[in-house]
C-alpha cells in the first residue's frame, strides 16, 4: 500500500485511525483558462513527495510521526461543477467531524468551494485566508459561475477573507473591492516586508482554513502553474509567515491547487511537496 501513499511514509505512522493529518487528492479540472494539466497536480505532488527527506532540519524533528495518512483519490460529480461542490463538501465534513488536519490536493481553486463547504456544516467559527497572485473576485468567468476564476467571489459573501500575493485582477475586480472596501495584501506591497505577516493574522480569528493557490509563489521558484504571474513570494518569507500564523491559530482544513505539472520542470511538484510537509511540520510542533 505504499504506491500513491504521500511521503512514502511507512504503515505505522500511515494508518488512517492513528493519522492526525489526511491527504485528500482531488484531481478536478473543467475551468482552466490557459495552461491545462492540474488535474495532474496530485499525483505529481505525491510522486515528489516520496523522494521528499522525512526528517525537518529547521525544528530537528520528524513531523511524520503524527501520522499522515493518503486517501483515496476523490473524483465524484466531476461532470457539473455544483455536484462535484457538494459531494466533495460531504466527504469534507465526514473527514473534518474526526478532527483531522484535512489536506486536499487539487485540481482547480474551485475544490475550495467544496472543502469550505464541508467545515461549515461542522462548525461556524472560521475564516479562510487565501495565498493566490489572482484575487478571484468576477462573479462570472467564460460563462460559469463556478469558474476558478471565480472562487474568492462564491466566498466572499458569507465568509471573512484574507487574501494574500494578489497581483492579478480585472477592472470589475478592483471596483469591487473598493465598493466593498475589501483589505488585500497585495503582492507589491508585502514583497521583502515582514510587518504585513503580523497584520494579516491579527485580522484572522482563531481557527482559519488556508486555501494555496501555488501561484501565489514566484514562477521563478513555482513556473508550473496554469496562470503564472511574477512577482510572488519567494520561499523563505512564505515559510516565514506560515510558520508564524501556525503559531498563532489554528488550520482546521487546508488546499493546495493549481499546480499544473510538466515534465520539462520537475522542481515546482517537489517544491509543492515540500511546502505541505513544512505546514505540517508547523501545526505539528504548536
Ligand atoms: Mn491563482
């Protein structure tokens, strides 16, 4: 059972009952724009993920031994984007009633639809912070409401959102978040600054749930992306910043989408890899 299993972890520290941390691969693609492939996203990932060093040198631990255990790829209502929400929602809210750190591996931004919904019908006590160099806020793209395009937009009413690495959106976007008087933490203006880490979270209440859009990094450092846009975090303050939200609240549920693999640039589904263990190695030592 070690085929598809993330880490490559040995069954001891992999069996679901004992596992603190789930992996929920969601391959989901029906909206991309421009680059195609993400639904590729999660098993590249995982391939990465088991040539991956299990042992952390920045807090000298080996935060697999929580547990970290592979579900089953999730691929039902893929035809119609509202099916796929909800079926994915009920398998969300079953995963996050165990109190699981429930990792989904995307796909498209619009799983996050589907993961959001799943912890809301278990609790109401959340907000989301979104890492994304796109802020997402057209209420319709390319004729789908459901577009990934549009997935900060489907929140945004019933949600608090903190959106962070935006440096990408339309005209219509801009004006809405002026109307609405929306606080972005735009690309530009946190790039090489750290006193934005410190605001951000203190917008955030207690327990969050994290949506990453890897193309929120720089393509310099994650070119494998549907929509790359430059300009984007760059390793060290992102692992900076996650390392300080995770010390300060607590992630109840978290995506990574958007990864968009090729065969030409190996490192971005390594790095994406990397990104997720150093997050659970994060929320493993608070
Ligand atoms: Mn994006």
């Amino acid at each position: 059972m070690s085929v598809n299993n993330f880490g490559d972890i040995e069954k001891e520290f992999s069996d679901f009952e004992k596992s603190k941390v789930v992996i929920l691969p969601v391959p989901y693609e029906a909206t991309t724009t421009y680059g195609k492939g993400t639904k590729e996203g999660p098993k590249a990932i995982i391939d990465a993920s088991r040539n991956m060093e299990l042992y952390d040198e920045e807090i000298d631990s080996e935060p697999y031994k929580i547990g970290i255990h592979n579900l089953k790829e999730f691929r039902e209502g893929f035809g119609n984007p509202q099916k796929m929400i909800k079926a994915l929602a009920d398998k969300a809210q079953g995963l996050f009633s165990l109190e699981k750190l429930v990792i989904a591996l995307g796909g498209e931004h619009t799983i996050t639809l589907g993961m959001v919904e799943g912890l809301r019908k278990r609790r109401k006590d959340f907000s989301i912070l979104i890492l994304d160099a796109h802020a997402d806020l057209r209420n319709s793209y390319e004729g789908t409401k459901y577009s990934h395009a549009c997935v900060t937009r489907r929140l945004i009413d019933n949600y608090q959102i903190i959106q962070v690495g935006i440096r990408s959106l339309c005209r219509k976007e801009a004006d809405f978040i002026k109307k609405r008087n929306l606080k972005l933490f735009y690309a530009k203006d946190i790039i090489g600054k750290k006193d934005w880490m410190k605001e951000a979270i203190s917008r955030l209440p207690d327990k969050i749930y994290l949506s990453i859009d890897l193309d929120f990094l720089d393509p310099s450092i994650m070119p494998a992306v549907g929509t790359p846009e430059p300009g984007g975090l760059g390793w060290y303050e992102t692992l900076k910043f996650l390392r300080l939200l995770t010390k300060e609240k607590e992630i109840l549920g978290v995506d990574v989408v958007e990864l968009c693999p090729t065969p030409l640039d190996i490192s971005s589904s390594f790095t994406a890899a990397k990104l997720i263990y150093k997050l659970i190695a994060y929320s493993a030592t608070t």
